[in-house]
C-alpha cells in the first residue's frame, strides 16, 4: 500500500509551452476579474454591439399575458446558457427559464449557439405550457475570429457578451416594458450582468463563486492544476470588494451555496439561499440490497478540482475490493489514468468515456453509491438524479453538495489537507462496505430527500414568491 502510495507521487511534467499558457491564463483570469468588478452602469452604453440573431415568438400576440394587475408579470430572464439535456449551466437556464414561464410572460435572451438545441426541444414540450420567447444575442463575427485565433479563455467571451448584451437588453425593454429582469447564467458572482441599469427591478441569481480550493489540497504534483486553481482563487478574491456596489444594483440576490452566502454576509448584504439546480419526478425501481463487491460511480468532466485522483487514493487505502467506474472526459484524464495503473488499481477502476445525459440516467441503476469528492462545485444536477435513483453520495462537505446530502443520506467528509480527505473517503467506503443495510437505508433516504426539496415545480413556485416580493417591495 504504502509502495503504491509513493508511486502516485510522481510529478507531473510541466513542458514550457503548458507551463507559459497556464501563466497567461492566470494573469488574465486576474484582469478580467477587475475588469468585470467594474461598477454597474460603467462602459455598458458603450459595449460592443452584438447582432441579435433572432427574435421568436411562440405566443399569439393577439392573446398576450395580462400584467401585473392579474398576477402576470413581463420578465425578461437573461441566460447566457441554455439549452435542455446538456447537464451543468445549460440545464440550469432551461429549466428555470421554463418554470417561470408557467407564471409570466417571459421573454429569455440567450447565445446564438443554443438556437439549434432549443429549437429541437420546442415540439417535445407540452401544448398547453406558455412557451418563452427567445432572444439569441451573439458577438460579431471578428471578434469571435480573434477569440479563435488567440485560444482566449471562454470566461472573456462571457464577459464581453455580457457587457454588448446590455444594449439588447434596453432595445428589449423599450419594446416590452419588462416588470422584472432576471440574470440566470452563468451562476457566478464576478460579471457584470447586462440586466443592471435599466430602471428596472433586478434578481441576480442564484449566484456563486466563494467556494475556494483549499490551499492544503493544491499539489505541485500537479503544477497545472494548482495555478489554475490559484487563478481561480485569486479573481475571486479580487471581487469581493465590488460586492458592495453589485448589490446596491441588485434587488434580490440568491446564492447556490453557503460559502457564498456567508461572503456576502460578512459584507452586510442580505441573501436568499436557492440551490441552482432541480429535478422532475420520474419513477425508480425499488433496489435491492447490495451483494458482491460495491460499484461506485463517479460521473462529471474530468478535471482536477473534481477531486477524482482523491477518490482513487481512497480507494486504494481502503483495501475494500470495490469497483469504481468512472463516466466522462477532460484534460485531467491522462493524469488520473497514470495515477490508477500507479496505485494497482487496473482491475477495479474502469474510464468508461462520456455518455449522453438520458444515458447516464439509465446506467446509474448499475450502481449501489456515487462518489462525489469535488472541490468546489456549486450544484449539480447529476447528483440529485443520482440521488432520485437512489444513490447514497460520498462526498465533501462543502459547496452545493454539503446542501444537497443530508446526514440519513450520504456520507460527508469535512475538508482538511490531502491525507486527512483521502483517509475519510477511505473511511467512507469501509463503512458503507461493511454495512450494507446502511447502504439501503441511505438509498431510501436519498430518493426522498430530493423528491421533497428538489422537484422543479416546487423550486419555481419558490422563485415566483420571490418575484412578486421584490416587484411589491
């Protein structure tokens, strides 16, 4: 064990070129989180003018809503991502985008990139559901040229979207007198959302970007990841002072996580904790339980704040003969291939590529836990499906997962340095192993929990309650 241990250990070779590219993108991520902590209203009027490439209405103008005298409002919800069966931000603006739609006229603004996707989905949804109107909103073609040619980071093509969007915002208003303007995606606090500055109420959520990557867990095993952690570490701390104003420029704020909330609150800014992502209800077989060695799952990109190479670690110490089968592709692949055939762990780790979003769904009932060590994630949506399937989660006890799993139906590792996370993952697996009665109950619990607190319509009802308060307040 300890053999294998030391073998991980093996730096990762940093070539030059990786090495120059990943200083570059830390000096950028610091200028574009300045950059974008730039007081609402400031350089707005004068942003880029990005062609609107669309404008659909799938509403007879003849039958429009009624206002805000009959408990309909005009919403304008910009969400720079949205697309249905995409997982991950996309997901998120098509879902909340659509449970709005169920109480008011709302009007979406998105990239030109999703039209296709959004286009596919329309005939599938119900006859009868009021359907957004979408906007699709893009950068000129030069830009997107320049884009290409410099490998820009896709952070800086969302910044400068966001700031041209801001004249497609007010020609919007001018046409549909909006009583609300809801900034969506992407769900994070350094931007400067297009919808500030336009006379109107605003809801800016929810929002994220608190969850750090402790420094105890950064590696110069891995030199790569480590700076683009530090990167990531550093804008957000930059923006933390321009807080203040964003909030003066906001009517309501919701935060997808603790750690975020508790950022503003030392501020002296009031929140509303709303979990970004949800669920529909849909029907599970009952499980049985588990015999034989456990099968764990991991699904998501792969990369290094998902904190897979900790799950491999923990794995190997356990000494449990459990199998881990691990869904998706990313830049941290080839590292965390390396690390399983240098842990022995041949036999028991499988990389079984991406799979579709409805696939994944159907390949969970294979599993008896998913694992989920990530750093600092916000929500997903993956985990809560695993969980309606009845999947008990290890996972660690921050960002969006820490709210997500309760006690009855997972197991939460607190953060520490790299020993400390991996022996308690360790200890996690031991546990559920030689438990398995636990391991039923906690699948039980699971489905429930998220059944209770997740589903979509329950989520959007909330958010509508938080509409009308901030148009009445």
């Amino acid at each position: 064990m300890v053999d294998s241990m030391n073998r991980a250990r093996t730096l990762q070779p940093l070539p030059l070129a990786a090495a120059l590219r990943t200083i570059w993108r830390l000096l950028l991520s610091a200028f574009l989180s300045l950059f974008a902590s730039i007081a609402p209203g400031h350089s707005t009027r004068r942003g880029i003018s990005g062609p609107r490439s669309g404008f659909l209405q799938w509403a007879d103008p003849a039958s429009e809503p009624p206002t805000i005298g009959n408990q309909c409002m005009k919403v304008l919800v910009s969400a720079y991502a949205c697309e249905p069966h995409w997982g991950s931000e996309p997901e998120v603006g098509w879902q909340w985008a659509w449970q709005m739609s169920r109480f008011h006229d709302v009007t979406v603004l998105t990239r030109a990139t999703h039209k296709r996707g959004i286009d596919a989905a329309l005939p599938a949804q119900s006859p009868e559901a009021r359907a957004p109107r979408f906007v699709y909103h893009e950068l000129p073609a030069w830009m997107l040229r320049w884009e290409r040619i410099l490998h820009l980071n896709p952070w800086f093509h969302y910044l400068l979207w966001q700031r041209s969007a801001w004249r497609t915002v007010s020609e919007l208003h001018a046409e549909f007198r909006f009583d609300l303007l809801h900034h969506l995606t992407w769900t994070e606090f350094r931007s400067t959302p297009a919808i500030w500055g336009h006379g109107v109420p605003t809801v800016w959520g929810p929002v994220n970007g608190s969850e750090l990557t402790p420094w105890q867990l950064m590696s110069v095993k891995y030199p790569n990841a480590m700076l683009h952690e530090l990167a990531r570490n550093c804008s957000s701390a930059l923006v933390v002072p321009g807080l203040r104003a964003k909030a003066a420029a906001s009517s309501a704020i919701l935060v997808s996580a603790r750690e975020t909330e508790e950022t503003f609150t030392k501020l002296g800014i009031r929140t509303v904790l709303l979990p970004e992502c949800g669920l529909h209800w849909r029907e599970c077989q009952p499980r049985v339980l588990p015999e034989g060695p456990l099968r764990f799952l991991i699904n998501g990109r792969l990369e290094f704040h998902k904190g897979v190479h900790l799950a491999l670690q923990a794995l190997a110490a356990s000494g449990v003969d459990a199998g881990l089968w691990i869904y998706g592709e990313g830049e941290f692949k080839a590292v965390l291939e390396r690390l399983t055939r240098n842990l022995g762990l041949g036999k028991q780790v499988r990389f079984m590529g991406r799979l579709s979003y409805r696939e994944m769904l159907r390949r969970e009932a294979d599993f008896d836990v998913l694992m989920l060590p990530s750093l600092h994630d916000s929500g997903s949506v993956g985990v809560l499906e695993a969980m309606a399937g009845g999947l008990p989660v290890i996972c660690l006890d921050c960002g969006g997962s820490a709210i997500a799993v309760s006690q009855d139906c997972g197991i939460k590792v607190p953060l520490g340095d790299s020993k400390t996370v991996v022996v308690g993952l360790a200890n996690a697996i031991r546990r559920y192993d030689a438990d398995r009665s636990l391991v039923a109950v906690h699948s039980q619990n699971a489905r429930r929990h998220v059944l209770e607190n997740y589903l979509w319509d329950r989520k959007g009802e909330q958010l509508d309650s938080i509409y009308w308060q901030v148009v009445g307040g």
